[in-house]
C-alpha cells in the first residue's frame, strides 16, 4: 500500500469532496463548458473596454452595450438550458 505524507493526503481529501461535490450538482445543472467559456471572454472583453482610453468615437461605448447584451443572452440560454435539460457543449 502507497504512504501519502499528511500535507498529500489532505489535498486527495480535498480533491475527492470537490469530485464528489461535482458529481452530486451535475443532476441540477447541465455541463455548459462553452457557454461558460463565452461568458468569461466577454466579461473579460468587457473589462479590457473599461480600461480603453475613452477617445474611441463612441464605438467603445457601444461596443460595452453590445457585451453587455450578449453576456445576458449567454446568461440566458445557460439558464435555459438547465431548466430544459440541455446539457452539451
């Protein structure tokens, strides 16, 4: 039998309540791995704009609209798919 050192086996105890933790939500919300991913590139697009100079025209500013829409239609569609069962990518 393998000897983990105490610091070690903490971390696979860690390791397997949040394995188990994982496994006992996924019933409740579908595996959104894309939808995730989109959301936070647009948030991160988002903050990128925010820290643009402001001397853009206007386009920054509406390029923030544009991100913010579509941040709530990804928000939207995750939510929906986890009421009608649409897992996936």
């Amino acid at each position: 039998m393998r000897r983990y050192s105490e610091p070690r086996r903490a971390l696979l105890a860690v390791a397997a309540a949040a394995a188990a933790a994982i496994c006992c939500s996924a019933g409740a919300h579908a595996e959104q791995g894309n939808m995730d991913r989109a959301l936070a590139q647009l948030q991160d697009a988002r903050e990128s704009l925010h820290e643009a100079t402001p001397n853009k025209g206007g386009h920054k500013y509406r390029a923030v609209q544009l991100i913010d829409k579509a941040i709530a239609e990804v928000r939207e569609g995750i939510r929906f798919a986890n009421q009608h069962g649409g897992g996936g990518r």
